[in-house]
C-alpha cells in the first residue's frame, strides 16, 4: 500500500500561488513605453519636458482628451466606435456659451444642463446603435456632421464668451495654497496641502492593491511574486509623489487634474467591481455569449453611449472655458485623439480588452509626444508622423501578442 505525502515546495510559498518572476509585456508594456519616451524627450529637451511648470501644462493642456478617453475606452471596450465626440465637444460649449453668457443662467445650472444635453445626444445615438442595429460607425459618423453642423447654426462664424471665473478656474485654475508652503530645501517650498494629497493617494494605491493581491490569495488565484509586487507599488509611488512635488512647487494641483483623479477612480471602480462594468466587457468580447448569458446587451450598449455624450458635454465645458469661449472649429479631430489614446492604452480592435487607467495612459504619450516635439522645436508634421506610427504600432503590438498568445496555446 502506497501513501502519497504532500512535500511543500521552496518555489510554491505558503501564502499562496504566485507566478514567476517575469514581466508580462501585454498588460505591463504600455508602461513601459511611457516611461521610455518621457526619458528619450527628457534628454532631447535637457530635462525641460519634466520641470514643475511644464508638466503643469501638459496636464491642463491635454485634460479634455483625457477626459473623452474614458468614455472611449469604454465605447470601445463594449465592441463599438464613436466618430462624433469632437462635435459633440463644439457643440455643447456652444449651448454652455449661450446659457452662461447670452442667457445669464448661474454658471453651476448652465454646466448641468450641457451635461444633460449631451445625455440627451449620447441617448439619441445610443438608441439607433442599440435598438435598431444600425453599425455605430454610421451612427456617429452622421452625428459628427449634424452636431458640427448645429454648433455652426448656433455659433455662426463668431465665437461666445467670456466665460463665467468659475468655469475658467475649474479649465484653468489651482488649488488655494490652505495651509501655505513647505521647505523642501533644494527644491524651494512646495504646497502642502498638495503633497498631503499626494501622500494618501499613494496611500491609498497601496492599501486597495493590497487588499486585491489578499483576495485573489484567498481565492487561489495566481499573484505576482512579493517582491514583484513591492516594486510595483514603490514606482508607482515614486511617480506619484515626483509629478505632485513638481506641481506643488509651480501652481498647486490643477483643478482640472482633480477633476480628473475622481473620473479616472470612479471608472476604474465601475469598469472592475461592478456588474454593469463586467457586462459592457461582456458584450465586447462575446456578443453571442453575452446573450446567451441574460446579459442586456441592448441596455447595455445604450447607456455605453448616454455616458459618452455626458463626458463629451463635460470636455466641452472644459475646453471652452480653457479658451473663454465657445468657437465653431472647437473639437476639431478630438475623436482622432481620444480613439489613440484607447488603442495606445491596450483597447483591443475587436473589443472586449482595455483599461481606464490604460487610456489615461495612452492619452498622456500623445500628450508628452506633442509637448516634447513642440519643446525642440518639431515642425507639425513631423509631429503628425510620429503620432500616427506610434498609433499603428500599438495596434501592430495588440495583434502581435495576441497571436503569439494563440500560439502557445
């Protein structure tokens, strides 16, 4: 009679299962991009592209395509594609101009509703796409054309301003310096509130990656090796805290990338921890599964949109207080910008794939490489070039891991 005795192994630890210690290019490549490019303008620019003021302007300068990459990612993680955000953009800081400045609504009930209206317009677009089946590709492709062409109505050839200070600030103000500066002795004084912020928003990164690695432990799930996990969050947090130090030491924090920190969170938390995330992954990545599995897709792909008119409302809000005026060419190719930042950000063509925090990314290496460039000195094609062969080889690289994937299998 035979016993089988359980030996336990030095390469499977006790807390649980861990895979080994290797990078995984697919999820983690895009980082690794970004940091490689921040370097390579870095030096071309003899470390101009990261001082405290710069960096500043690439947040404020870049938020309102960021902002659209959220609602992209998600359009396009649900299996679709919106061509019209750059008119619905123009056309919903028209109609905030013409409350704000024509009408004199309070600037708080003028925001809401342009914020509605671009439910409305997602709603309109989203209902023809979900109910009646017709290609979303069409769909915001005519709404590209009706809603410039409606900002021209509105507009004429003339701009609308000046915006109300509050709207301005919310496009192009800092923070209040609330309990003053702090020396940090080379670097000169730094606002403190604004590193408290940083501080216990690496705080908490860490405690929520934390808590996940526990759970996926708790379940038998695989994690990454503790050390692999520790220096993940320690550079993380090195970015964090540089980025917050530098603001601290130009301005304070933008209130635009405050703005941005509650969407990219509260997203991130939809995207992963709710079922409605989960079912706009589903329906990406298997339509007829989804369906078989009492998904709503209909619903689903709906309110996909409906959230996509409101995030495009909201760029559009910002962009036209960042210029304190509301103008018929505002917009112009933002849906080119937001659909690359997607696919940058790990967006799968087919859908089913992506990540917020991915987006954000890929937005900010278009943000860097049309700073960087304009730093040296680049002519506007050039910049052009670069940009579209960073695009395709994004997807080039989504392809390529997705194949070689297939193949181990």
């Amino acid at each position: 009679m035979s016993v089988d005795v359980k030996v336990p192994s030095v390469l499977a630890p006790t807390e649980g299962p861990q895979r080994r210690f290797r990078l995984n290019l697919r999820q983690s490549g895009i980082y690794v991009a970004f940091a490689l490019i921040v370097v390579l303008f870095t030096v071309l620019t003899d470390g101009a592209l990261l001082q405290p003021g710069n960096i500043s302007n690439i947040v404020v300068q870049n938020s309102y395509v960021l902002i659209l990459a959220i609602g992209m990612i998600l359009v396009i993680i649900s299996g679709h594609i919106d061509l019209s955000v750059g008119s619905v953009v123009a056309v919903t800081g028209a109609i905030c101009a013409v409350l704000t400045v024509q009408w004199g609504l309070p600037w708080w009930l003028a925001v809401l509703a342009t914020l509605g209206a671009g439910a409305l317009i997602g709603a309109a677009q989203g209902y023809w796409i979900a109910y009646f089946g017709i290609p979303a590709f069409i769909v915001t492709l005519g709404g590209m054309l009706v809603f410039r062409a409606l900002t021209l109505t509105v507009l004429g050839n003339q701009g609308i301003g000046p915006f109300p200070e509050e709207i301005r600030t919310l496009a192009n103000g800092f923070t209040g310096g609330y309990l003053g500066n702090v020396g940090l002795g080379p670097l000169g004084g730094a606002d403190l509130v604004s590193l408290i912020l940083g501080v216990l928003v690496v705080a908490g990164f860490a405690a929520v990656q934390w808590r996940t690695r526990r759970a996926r432990l708790g379940y038998g799930q695989t994690v990454d090796p503790f050390p692999l996990f520790v220096v993940k969050i320690l550079l993380a947090a090195v970015v964090v805290l540089f980025v917050v130090v530098q603001l601290a030491r130009f301005r304070n924090l933008p209130w635009v990338l405050v703005l941005l920190a509650v969407l990219v969170l509260a997203y991130s938390l939809m995207a992963s921890r709710s079922v409605f995330g989960r079912h706009i992954y589903a329906v990406g990545g298997n339509l007829q599964a989804a369906t078989l599995s009492g998904v709503r897709v209909k619903p689903v792909t709906f309110w996909v949109f409906v959230n996509m008119g409101v995030l495009a409302a909201l760029a559009g809000v910002i962009f036209a207080g960042r210029l304190n005026q509301a103008g018929p060419t505002a917009g112009n190719a933002f849906e080119l910008d937001a659909i690359a930042a997607a696919f940058i950000g790990g967006a799968a063509v087919q859908g089913g794939v992506g990540k917020v925090i991915g987006a954000i990314t890929g937005g900010l290496i278009m943000g860097v490489i049309n700073n960087g460039m304009s730093l040296i000195g680049a002519p506007s094609e050039r910049v052009m070039l670069v940009k579209g062969l960073v695009l395709l080889a994004a997807v080039a690289y989504d392809v390529w891991t997705k194949r070689r994937a297939g193949a181990v299998r």
